[in-house]
C-alpha cells in the first residue's frame, strides 16, 4: 500500500518541480537573497563558452607567487554576470539533457540495484572531478594574478607551473584538451543525427506503411535543415532555439514520466545485477548522460558571486545533486517499467501507435534538432580560434572559411551517424572515450601535477587521483573494445 502510494506521487513528478526545489534549496543556502532573485536574462548566455579571454598573462618563468593578496573574483570584467541562481539554472540545462533518456538503458546493462548505486557513485566522482578542475583554476588566477581561465587554459597552466621536467608539455597539454572538447561535442551530436534518424523513421512507417526509406537515408535527409540552422554564428540568437528546445524536451519528458509510470511491474520481473560483461556500457553511458564539464568553466567564470559556486550548498553541488536524484529516478523506473525490451532511448519504447506517444517523439526530436546548433557552437568556436583565425584574413574569405567550416561540420557529423546507424554504441564510444578523458582523467591529472610539492598525508591525493586516472582508463578501454565489437557486428 506504501509503494503504491508513493508510486502515485512519484507520478507527479516533473522538470518543473525539480527546477523548483533546487531554487529553494538554493535560496535558503546562500546568505545574500538579493542575489537569489533572477530575470530573464538568466535564460540567455552571451557567453564564450569555449574560452575565456583574461586581461593578464601567465608568467612564463613557472614561478607561483601565492601572496594571498590578489583576489580572482575582484578582477573579473563580466558585462552581464549571471546571478547565483541563473548560474544553476545553467548548469541543470548543460547536464539534463538527451542523456537523460538513456538512462533505463544504461540500469539494463548493470541491474536495479547496481544501476542504482553506481549511479550515486558515478555522480559523487563526477562532481569531484568538476571540483579539482574549477579548484586548480582558481588556484592558478589568484596566484598568478589572472582574472579567469578556460578549462584547456587551465590545463596547460597546471603544467606551466607544475615539475619542471613536466613544464615543456604544457602547449600540448592545452592542445589536447582543445581537441579532446572538440572531440566530445562532435561525437556528441552524432548522437542527435541518429535519434532523429531512428525516431522520423518509427513515425514515418507508422503513418505511411507502404513507404520505406533505410534509417541512414534519414540521417542524410536530416543535413538539409542542418546545415542551414548552423549558419547561425552569434550566441545571443540561439537563445529562442534553446528557449524552444527546452519546452519541448520539458513536456515530452514529462508525457515519458507518464508512460514510465502508468505501469509498474514487480521488482522481481528485472535482475538487480547483471553480468560483469555489461558493466562498461552502463558506466559509458552514465558517463555519457552526467557529464557536462564542457559548460562548468564559462558558468563559474561569469557568476556575479563565484564564491558561491563550490561548498557543500553550493552551485555545482545543488546542480550534480539533482542530475544524479532525476538520472536515478528515471533509470530505475525506465528499466522496471519496459524490462530487457528498454531501448537505447526509452522515447523508442513508447507505443508508436498512440497518438501521445507520436507526439512525444515529435516533440523530442524538435528538442534535439533545436538543441544540435547550440551543442556544435564550443566545437566550432575552437576551431575557428585555433587553426582558421589566424590563417584567413578579409571579409569575404571570413564568411566563406566560416561557411565552410559549418557545413564540413554537420557533413562529418551525418556521416558518422550514417555509418553507425545505432544510437547505443556511439553513446558507449562518447562517453567511454569523450567525456571519461575529459571529465575524469583531465582533471585528475591537473590536480597532480599542480600539486605535486603538496600531495598530504601519506600522499593520499597522488593515491586517490591514480585511482581516479586508472577508473578513466578502464572505463575507456572497455568502453572502446565494446563500441568496436557493436561498430564491427553493426
């Protein structure tokens, strides 16, 4: 009768309650409440998301001089800072995204009660490792004296004044991480060309029985529209894509809950654990879902009170703490809901023929095509800073190189996803390779080596950071030797 009850008002759960206990919780644990207060403004990002400019140069003589005078904060020239609860409201959109959908999934490969708790555990490290990297580049400004820093900027700093025998990779470490945040996004949106490929293709065979088309001919149709929506180059006017995007993945998320919901078998109809074989495709997509590192750096780096940012009742932890209760809470009831029949992405397990499942479907590929241009602007902006700038100068070949740049993107994109054709082992390769390097290795490393004269107590950041270098790399390896072996079979 319990679980009934509760079951009832799980039901009832929704983004929008989500996004208002972590206002809450927000505003009862930060001490100015003047700063809780948020606009419109806080829904729009003029932001350059894939560096920061600063207004000071890093020595260059690996020297740190920590004074304990100079405060980052004080120094930071933001023209439309974000306030405390703007900047939450960025981090749950960079995080709650497509991955969530995934997430019944990932709980088929590990089981109920595994799925459950790594999830927590994937979630806690995660955080952890976002909490390295926003604390080394804090640690760099102030003592450095530099107002803000990216995360490749922050990267190769940590080398800059790391051993000295580590000095020299420094530009190679901040190339790598250009290219490894290039990398991600890119694969990333792979991701979207096969969810629209697959959805579309449900639809279209539901509706019209006698037409046939192979999935990949929908990825190939879906680069017309593509390729003229990423011809859009300033943040500011993707704002109404995002606004839309996140409309429609909020109802169609929520008719999903109904559908989780409306039926819920017994516990015992679903394993609580699975084989150890399948575990590396649980945490790549875990990895996959949780991660959102890309968006951590400009979010910090442009809050009108950054102090707030880390702590215990801080942004990031109020932000991760809801991710991993929601990715929870969807991957248990997905999976027990729809069994060994779950799919890569449970909108695939929703009944076609129902008239609100269409719409769900309708509604999420919306979401993930309004979302795809605002995804692809950090690859791009990369790009463009780093190997086409310099090399293109005029108005006319500016435009072209842009053009360009933008279609041999998307052109990339669909390719993969033409060649792929299933959304499960490109999340598996994301995940294990993208973000487990990104996300988990970059900053353990970082860490280290920016505190390599100080590593404590019986060295204990040194030991929980290898463990932390040795989880990535099995996660990567065991997610690729996967993903190749689904590629291969495919």
């Amino acid at each position: 009768m319990l679980f009934k009850l509760w079951r009832s008002t799980t039901c009832t759960l929704t983004m929008n309650h989500v996004f208002l206990i972590s206002l809450l919780i927000t505003r009862f644990t930060m001490k100015n409440k003047k700063d809780t207060s948020f606009n419109l403004d806080d829904f729009t990002s003029t932001t350059t998301l894939a560096t920061n400019e600063v207004s000071a140069q890093i020595p260059s003589n690996g020297t740190l001089k920590d004074d304990g005078e100079y405060n980052p904060f004080e120094h930071r020239i933001v023209e439309h800072p974000t306030s405390t609860v703007g900047s939450l409201i960025h981090l749950l959109k960079g995080a709650l995204g497509t991955g969530i959908l995934a997430m019944p999934h990932a709980f088929k490969n590990a089981g109920l009660l595994l799925g459950s708790v790594a999830t927590i555990a994937i979630g806690i490290l995660c955080t952890h490792c976002i909490h390295l990297l926003v604390s080394a580049s804090r640690d760099i400004c102030r003592r450095s004296k530099v107002p803000s820093l990216g995360l490749a900027e922050t990267c190769g700093a940590a080398f800059d004044y790391g051993p000295k025998c580590l000095r020299k990779y420094s530009g190679a470490v901040k190339v790598f991480a250009d290219i490894s945040l290039v990398v991600t996004y890119f694969m990333g949106v792979c991701v979207y060309i096969v969810f629209i490929a697959e959805s579309t293709e449900q639809l279209v065979k539901h509706w019209f029985p006698e037409f046939e088309l192979d999935t990949r001919i929908y990825s190939a149709i879906t680069m017309i529209p593509l390729l003229l929506s990423t011809q859009i180059r300033q943040l500011k006017y993707l704002v109404p894509f995002s606004f839309l995007a996140n409309i429609c993945l909020l109802v169609g998320f929520g008719i999903t809950l109904y559908y989780v919901f409306n039926e819920t078998p017994d516990l015992s109809s679903v394993p609580l654990f699975e084989s150890l074989e399948r575990l590396p495709t649980f945490l790549s997509t875990v990895i996959f879902a949780m991660e959102g590192v890309g968006v951590v750096m400009p979010v910090e780096n442009t809050m009108k009170h950054p102090q707030r940012f880390l702590g215990w009742f801080g942004v990031l932890n109020v932000a991760m703490g809801t991710v991993v209760v929601i990715y929870g809470v969807i991957g248990f009831f997905g999976f027990l809901r729809f069994g060994e029949e779950t799919e890569a992405s449970i909108t695939l397990n929703l009944p076609v023929s129902e008239s609100l499942a269409q719409s769900v479907k309708v509604l999420v590929v919306l979401a993930v095509f309004f979302t795809y241009n605002l995804q692809t602007y950090v690859a791009l902006d990369v790009i463009w800073k780093r190997i086409l700038s310099p090399r293109v100068q005029g108005k006319v070949k500016i435009n072209f190189a842009q053009i360009a740049m933008r279609c041999l993107f998307v052109a990339g994109t669909v390719i993969i996803a033409v060649v792929v054709r299933n959304l499960e082992p490109i999340i598996t390769l994301v995940g294990s390779v993208c973000l487990s390097t990104l996300g988990i290795l970059l900053p353990a490393v970082v860490d280290t080596v920016l505190h390599f004269d100080k590593l404590g107590f019986l060295k204990w950041r040194l030991f929980k950071n290898i463990f932390l270098c040795v989880f990535s790399l099995v996660a990567l390896v065991s997610g690729l030797m996967i993903s190749i072996h689904s590629l291969i079979n495919n």
